[in-house]
C-alpha cells in the first residue's frame, strides 16, 4: 500500500525514474504527461483537445486532467498504490487530488521532489529531443515548460512540504544512481 507522486522540472528524468521506482514498490506509474501523449498519437478526442495544449508546452486545462486522473484512480490495479507522475501540477489539482483521495479513503505516503538545475535541464533536453522527437522538446516550448513549472508547481511542492510529506532528490548525475537514491530515501522516509 504505497501512494506516491513524483514532482520534477521538465527533463528531470521524472518520466524514466517514475517507472523504476514504481517497479521497485510493485505499483503502476501513472503519467499523466504519457496519457496524453497516447490519446494524441491515437486521435482520440482527448487528444485532439490536449495536442493543442501540449504542443505549446501550456498546461492542460484542469477540468480534462482531473477528469482523466480521476477516472483512471478507479481503476483496479491502482487500488494497492500508484505513484502519480505529472500530477498534480498547480495548487487547484492539489485539492481536487485530495478530494479524489478522500473519497477513495486514501492517502500520500510521500511526494518525491527530483532537482536538477536548469542548465543540465537543457541539456537533457535536447538530447531527448534528438532520441524521442517529443513535439515539445524545442528550446522555446521546453522554457516555456521550465518557466511554468517554477511558476505554478513550485507551488505544489510547498504544500505538501507543508505536510510534511516531500522527500527531496538531488537528481543529476547517471539515472541508475538517481534511482537508487530515490528508492533508499523514500524507504527511509516511509520507516521512519
Ligand atoms: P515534462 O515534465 O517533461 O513537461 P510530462 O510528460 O509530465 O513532461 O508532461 C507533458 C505535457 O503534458 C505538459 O507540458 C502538459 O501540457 C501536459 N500535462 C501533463 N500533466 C499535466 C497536468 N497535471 N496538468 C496539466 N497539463 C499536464
């Protein structure tokens, strides 16, 4: 019964280390980032609706993602756990997440904060883009996302440190280290 989320700046390596750790705990990850990028590649009409939002690097609006998460929060394979990836991504998704947790009578175990500073973001990024060709991955649309993350989802982070529940990750370096990382810190945190 592990309930996690991962918050990280746009080419932290949120997406990669989210699958490793959510394998070590034996929980789905849940991207959010990931299902809208597959309801694009499938045009269903989600897609088409989010390939406006996500090809500029702008939030989705919060009344389809909250939707989406919530629909998929039912699901059974979440029911032991999850670790969410991307969400909630502004202070008005940290109350819907809780709302939708409450009337699940469930709650966080943790909130992972992965950190990189922004010039290897970029880097990072632009490697990405050359392995992936992800639509967003140009230099404008990727400062556009940075820009928002510090904006909007820092914001986030402060309120569940508040909770007391961020476990802080310094996320540069080889991704196999970083995961470990992760995964002793939020042993550590989730014993103690
Ligand atoms: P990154 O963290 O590298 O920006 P993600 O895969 O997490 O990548 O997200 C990609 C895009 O999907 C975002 O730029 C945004 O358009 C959309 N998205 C994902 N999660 C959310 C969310 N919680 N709220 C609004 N939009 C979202």
């Amino acid at each position: 019964m592990t309930r996690l989320l991962i918050i990280g700046p746009p080419g932290s390596g949120k997406g990669t280390q989210a699958e490793h750790i959510a394998r070590h705990f034996n929980i789905p990850a849940v991207s959010t980032g990931e299902i809208f990028r597959t309801n694009v590649s499938q045009e269903t009409p989600l897609g088409r609706e989010a390939a406006r939002y996500l090809d500029g690097g702008d939030f989705v609006p919060d009344h389809l993602t909250n939707a989406l998460v919530k629909e998929r929060l039912r699901d059974s394979d979440v029911r032991p756990g999850f670790l969410l990836d991307g969400y909630p991504r502004t202070a008005p998704q940290v109350s819907e997440l809780d709302n939708m947790l409450a009337s699940l009578g469930q709650r966080l175990d943790a909130v992972i904060e992965l950190l990189a500073p922004d010039a290897e973001l970029e880097q990072r990024m632009l490697q990405r883009a050359k392995d992936q060709g992800r639509k967003d991955d140009t230099v404008e649309v990727f400062r556009r996302r940075l820009d928002l993350y510090h904006r909007e989802t820092h914001e986030v982070v402060s309120v569940y440190a508040g909770r007391g529940l961020v476990v802080c990750i310094d996320g540069s370096g080889e991704p196999s280290e970083i995961t470990k990382r992760a995964i002793a810190a939020v042993e550590k945190f989730l014993t103690t």
